[in-house]
C-alpha cells in the first residue's frame, strides 16, 4: 500500500496510508525528515548520552539519565506493552522504522550535524517510549520536594503552603471548553494552549494522521507516534492540561559498602543487596565520566550515593531529625515513579484516541493512560462532554508528597493507586488552568487561581462563543496577582514617600494591570516586583535558604532562592504574619528604589520581556543569539506574564526573559473541523534556513491562529511511497 505526503501552506505535514501501521511509519519518517536534529537529541538525551556531542555542558543530564536509569525503563515498559497489547507494540515499531528510514535524509538537511559531528543513530521499538519518559520525568516539579524539605526545616510546616505555586520548569497549560449551549453553532468548542519551555524546534508538532480507520489532525510530541494531547477526529477532540498531581517520590536511603556492592536498609530493620553497577559517559573534548548506578527496592538512586554529597557546613541543616539531616547520614535519593513500579507509560492509550469518535471513547481509552497526570477535556458532535483527570497516581502517606521520606521507616510504602477525579460542567463551561480544582486530592502545588478565573471571567462576557471570538481569549494580558503588591503601595502612607516615589505609586495604582508589550507602567511594575523580590530573599528570615545543598544541577533551578520567593510573592506580601518580617518598610524601599531609577521614564515592558528559546546547539537567528547549550540571547518582544492567560513566563527578581510561554495555541470546532486553527511558536521544520522554520513566528506574537486544513484538495502532495523498511548504517 502506498503512503501519501501533503502538504498546506505552512508546511504541515498531512498523511495518508492505508493502514495503522503504515501511517504511523509515514509519521515517523516525515518526522525525520523535519527534524532529524530535534529527534537525534531526544533519542540521546534519554539514553544520557548527549554529552559526547554537545560537550560538558550536557553532561549534568546524562549523569541523572543514566543514574535514573531511564532507558532501562523505557525498555520495560515497551516489553509489557509488547505482552499486553502487541497491536499497540506493533504500531509503535513502525513508528521507529520511519524513523530509521528518513533519519539519513533529515541529517543532511540539519546543519547541526556536520557542526557537531554527530551521525544519526538508530532508533529502537522502545526509543519512543524513553523520549516521552525523559521529557516527563522532571515534568511534576519533583524537586520541589527538596525545597519544601529545606523551608520546613528553617521556617516551619508553614512554609509549604507560602510557598505552594508552580515554579520554574514545572509545565503548565490553559484549557476550556464551551459546550454547544454556550456557542453560536450548537456545537462545542474546545480552546487553550499548553505552557512549556519554548524550544526551537518546537515541543509540538502540526500533523495530520488518516488512513481508512481514522482521520486525525493535533500536536503530535515529535518522537512519539500519535496525537496524545490535543486532537481532532472530526466527531470528537480532546485537549489536557497538567493536573499537578504528585505521583513521585523522593527516599532518603541508607547505603553501606559492601566487599561485594551495596547494601540498602530496608523498613523491615534488614540490609539488602542493591542494585549496582557502573556506566561511563562519553564527553567531547574531555575524558569519559564514569557513573555509579545503583537502585533499592524504592527505585534508582539520583542523588548521592554511599558517601552521599560534598557539602558546606552552611549547606547542612543543622536541627534536622536524627538519620534525616543532609549532614548526618550520607546524602542518598532514590526516584520512585509509576512506570519504573508498572512498567507502563499508558502507550496503550495512543491508538484507541485516534480512533475514538464520541467522548465515551476516549473516556475509555484515557483510564489506560499513566504518565503525566493530566486535566482533560473532551467534546464530541453529538453533545457529549468529558471533564476528567486521566493518568496514575498512588495511594501513600500525605509526607510522601511533601519531602523526601526515610526508606528505612515503615508507613512510607505505595499501598494502591487512586480513583481518577471527574467533573462536570457550569451552565456549560469548563475551564482548567492548573488551579487548585478537580485535581486538588492529587497533589500540594498549584498555579494560583488567576488564570482559570480570568478565563471564566471572559467566557462570562457572551452568551455564545464564535471560534474565532474565542481565540482572542489566548491573548488576555490582564494580571490579577498584580493586587497583592499593588495593595501594599497602596497603603503606604503618603508623608514618608520621596515626591518620585509617591508619583510612581500614583502611577501604578492608576494602571489598567495589562501587561501589554508596549506598556511603560507594566514595565513599571515589573521593575518594583523584581526589587521586592529581591529584599525578601536578602531578609535574614529568608536568606539561608540561598544555600542550596549541592545537588545535582539539573535540580537547581527548582531550589534557587530568588526564583521560590518571586514566584510565591503573591501568598508572601498577603500572609497575615511572615516570620516577624515587616513587609511594610521593605516595599517601601523598593518603591523608592525603583523611583530613584535615573530614567524619566521606564521601559516598555517588552523591550526587557522578551523570548528566549532553549535550544540543544543555539546559533545566531532571528530569535537570539549564538550561545552555549540552553536558551539564547533576547528574542522578540512579548506581551502578559506568568499569571497572565498569555502566559509569558519570567522570573521576577532574576530576568525578565520569558523562558517559558504557549508551546502551541489551538481552537477544535466540533460543528466543522475545517474552522479549526492552530499555531506554534515557529515553524513545522526544524532545518534552519527552511520557509517553514519560523513561518509561523509572526502570527504567535500576535495572537493569530493559522487555518486547519482539511480538504485534500488544497494541499500539495509532496511524496507517494511504497511501504518498506529500511535501516540505518548507525547504530548507537
């Protein structure tokens, strides 16, 4: 049977075959040959290998990767899926085998190949499954465990909920749903866009999947087959957003040395022998790392080990309990998480949502998912809604969630796995935002309620919702958790203000809180918010906890100080009492900090908000600028902020840069799929220098959304090939 390409304007990919299997090879190699680079970095990434190209700075990652044991995992859980659904196994191989097949091509097309003298590799039937894990295992936030530990410690049981919003690198999303009452067609409409990294290439890929059993378009994740998030059938389209379930946890074990490996103390008072052995990490330009992998009955060891950290006596939490100090025992984590426990990521999910038609089917296929823990909603054309969370999350004791726990202590086991919540709808809404809501029996962080309630607000605005009125929803810039800090200039009092510093306040308390880019008191604002931000963390209530314990660094952006106070600055200025701390003063003189600026005035708000993409190899562009691996240099202007439904994500106190930010915005219209729209940060392609790298980069900045196309008719038939399967020269 032959497989068709198609292309529209924007250089989507449209796939057609005449089967299942045949589509899902056609989606991999098209993948490939889109972003070759994107995937070959992925596939390392998850075997922690990644630093044999991209140098030391990568080599943090693969150090956890190998010590997670990521792609052991990944293994396994595609071995049980071979065992419980092999039709899903099958699917999922010739995903793989696309790969394989366009990987040459798509490398010739990537100049980061020859930059960085890497050959594409091969991909295995279980490489999607650890791309998916590597992208999702840091997904929850789990580090936060380690500051709740540290803030407990130092200011009390208290400190959890002061500090309870999402921070830096946990992802988030908006979402919403307005069933066919609420609408001008009679049928419902489905909107949102999820918030991560933005990355260039993009975490989201525009595709369409047909064949005689279905007919699909979505944001398939490249590396995995399928449409998992947010998709289209033409009767039924879902979309998530991250529940903020917590499903992991964080043991502190006791390791001795043995003559023969290492022993771990169990609940039960018993030494067992411990999984160990030793993997070596390939650096280029330096000499290979080796790495000690060791894993207890918990799970694998990631931090730490027998001899545990080097730390500093400041590090050390000195009144910590017995056997629990990170200066007593020898600091060692271990990772318990549900697919290394199951061997199940829900991969047997993927192909029952393609085929889904009403909200019943996917339903039933969401109660096969696992991991992430995800919020989602559903509609289909016959009225059905769906409003659910989908994804496993075990059953164990309420300390689990908050700190790591001691391994060698009974009452810390999983004992069974919770019901997953659902909900309805009000006077045909639902909207899900990350807010402390249908998922709150789930988890102890949530994003503050501003943006579920801003969007409510909106959709409040009209009785019934057009597709296109409801786009406009994305690009709201109205900050609500503006109030808190705005409320404390507020009631300053006037006599102790310099002339500039009460002419600022005047000036903020009449500002309509958008953060809009071009707006000057926005800017304002933000100047004010990062010099309280900055006063609280330099208080001695607050301060030592700038002396993070060393950690490995790809858990440090969650223990930072500035970033953990920024963030929860909204519960922090309203607290009825902070640890003896008098807000009063300390915002006063970061108002009169911020007036004393020597410009007349300040800057708009995006000439210092501005993107600032991650990419695995940056290089000079429209975007940024040449760099180190990470994120590049300012990029364009942006408007909102973190509490904005246009969630352009900075730090306050530490950048205004937007890291993080809408990774895809979508509206499903379920009276006629062809008025659907879609868009992404940049481009379908991956290969810089392509027309569709960065076609699509105009129109996020200005909120549009590009058209889903759905009549073959329009689009441009790239490739007909016959089904065969081919194999890389490579295989590493």
């Amino acid at each position: 049977m032959r497989t068709e390409t198609y292309r529209d304007a924007y250089g989507i990919p449209h796939l057609r075959a005449g089967s299942a299997r045949e589509l899902a090879r056609a989606q991999g190699r098209v993948t490939a040959l889109d972003r070759a680079w994107q995937l070959e970095t992925e596939r390392h990434r998850l075997l922690g290998s990644s630093a044999a190209f991209l140098g030391t700075a990568a080599l943090p990652w693969d150090v956890l990767a190998r010590r997670a044991l990521l792609a052991d995992t990944a293994r396994r859980c595609f071995d049980r899926l071979a065992e419980d659904d092999p039709e899903s196994a099958e699917w999922v191989t010739a995903y793989t085998e696309g790969v394989n097949a366009g990987l040459a091509e798509g490398a010739r097309r990537a100049p980061e190949f020859t930059a960085t003298g890497l050959a594409p590799g091969r991909w295995q039937p279980w490489t999607p499954l650890g791309v998916w894990l590597a992208t999702h295992v840091l997904f929850t936030g789990l580090p936060l465990k380690l500051w709740r530990e540290r803030a407990v410690r130092l200011l009390g049981p208290a400190a959890v909920g002061l500090f309870a919003t999402d921070g830096p690198g946990t992802a988030g999303s908006n979402g919403w749903l307005a069933a066919g009452e609420r609408t001008v067609t009679g049928h419902a409409l489905l909107a949102g866009d999820p918030h991560r990294v933005v990355e260039d290439p993009g975490v989201y890929q525009q595709i369409r999947l047909a064949c005689p059993e279905f007919d699909v378009v979505g944001l398939a994740v490249p590396g995995v087959p399928g449409i998992a998030h947010f998709g289209h059938t033409g009767t039924v389209a879902w979309a998530i957003t991250n529940a903020m379930a917590d499903y992991q946890d964080l043991y502190r074990e006791r390791l001795r040395r043995t003559g023969v490996g290492v022993e771990a103390l169990d609940p039960d008072g018993r030494w067992r022998r411990a999984r160990r052995y030793t993997e070596t990490v390939s650096v280029a330009g330096e000499e290979p790392v080796p790495v000690e992998v060791i894993e207890t009955a918990r799970g694998p060891v990631v931090i730490g080990g027998p001899e545990g950290l080097e730390m500093t006596e400041a590090q050390e939490a000195p009144d910590a309990p017995e056997g629990e100090r990170d200066g007593g025992d020898p600091v060692a984590l271990s990772l318990r998480h549900p697919p290394r426990v199951t061997a199940d990521l829900g991969f047997g999910a993927l192909l029952p949502l393609l085929r889904a038609r009403t909200v019943a089917e996917v339903d039933r296929a969401l109660d096969r998912w696992a991991e992430p823990v995800n919020v989602v909603l559903a509609a289909d054309t016959e009225g059905g809604t769906l409003h659910r969370v989908a994804g496993r999350v075990p059953v164990r004791a309420h300390t689990n969630r908050i700190r790591p726990v001691p391994a060698w202590e009974p009452g810390h086991e999983w004992t069974g796995w919770h019901e997953t919540p659902r909900a309805g709808l009000t006077d045909g809404i639902a909207v899900m935002a990350n807010q402390r809501g249908i998922a709150a029996p789930l988890g102890v962080e949530f994003s503050a309620p501003h943006r579920a309630d801003r969007i409510t607000a909106r959709l409040a605005e009209r009785r019934h919702w057009s597709a296109d009125a409801l786009a406009a929803i994305h690009t709201d810039t109205l900050l609500l958790g503006a109030r808190a800090l705005l409320d404390r200039i507020a009631a300053l009092p006037a006599p102790s203000l310099t002339p500039a510093a009460a002419h600022l306040r005047a000036r903020l308390l009449r500002w309509d809180r958008r953060m809009a880019a071009t707006s000057r008191d926005a800017g304002a604002f933000a100047a004010l918010r990062s010099a309280v931000v900055r006063r609280l963390a330099a208080h001695p209530v607050f301060a030592p906890l700038g002396e993070v314990p060393a950690y490995p660094e790809p858990f440090q952006p969650w223990l930072a100080l500035l970033p953990r106070i920024g963030l929860a600055l909204e519960h922090l200025l309203d607290a009825e009492e902070l640890y003896g701390v008098d807000r009063g003063p300390l915002v006063r003189a970061a108002l009169e900090e911020t007036a004393a600026r020597p410009a007349a005035e300040f800057r708009r708000w995006g000439e210092t908000h501005r993107l600032a993409p991650w990419r695995a190899l940056p290089t000079r562009g429209a975007t940024g600028t040449t760099g180190t691996t990470g994120t590049t240099g300012a990029g364009p202007a942006l408007a909102g902020d973190h509490d904005c439904v246009l969630c352009t994500s900075s730090v306050p106190g530490v950048t205004d840069l937007a890291v993080r930010g809408p990774a895809a915005r979508y509206v499903w219209d379920l009276a006629r799929r062809e008025n659907s729209r879609w868009v992404v940060p940049f481009g379908a392609s991956g290969v810089p220098g392509s027309p569709h790298h960065r076609d699509q980069l105009s129109l996020w900045l200005a909120g549009e959304l590009a058209p889903v196309v759905t009549d073959w008719d329009r689009l441009v038939k790239e490739t007909e090939e016959t089904e065969e399967t081919e194999e890389s020269d490579a295989d590493v």
